[in-house]
C-alpha cells in the first residue's frame, strides 16, 4: 500500500491538494480518510489517501 498525506488550513485548499495528488498516481485508491479541528483561532484539515502499489 502507498499512502499520501496532505494538510491545508481550509476546505477548499484540502479538496485542491486532494485533487493534485489523485491526478499525480494512477494507482487504484483504496481509501480516503478526513479529519479536521479547530483551537478556537485556527483551522487545520488533514487527509490522509491510501493507494494500491
């Protein structure tokens, strides 16, 4: 399995960077895990895509 993870401080950064990656292997995605939080000042989102080798 490959993984690749990307971070961005707003969603419509997040699905960009997303798109970038998924246009950059021409693996098989298995899996797409999002996760995002807030500290009252900042947001962060991380995604984390999991690929076939």
């Amino acid at each position: 399995m490959q993984v690749s993870v990307v971070k961005e401080s707003n969603t419509n950064g997040l699905g960009s960077k997303i798109n970038d990656v998924l246009n950059t292997y021409s693996n098989k995605v298995i899996d797409i895990k999002i996760s995002g939080a807030y500290d009252g000042n900042n947001e962060i989102f991380i995604a984390v895509i999991m690929f076939e080798n």
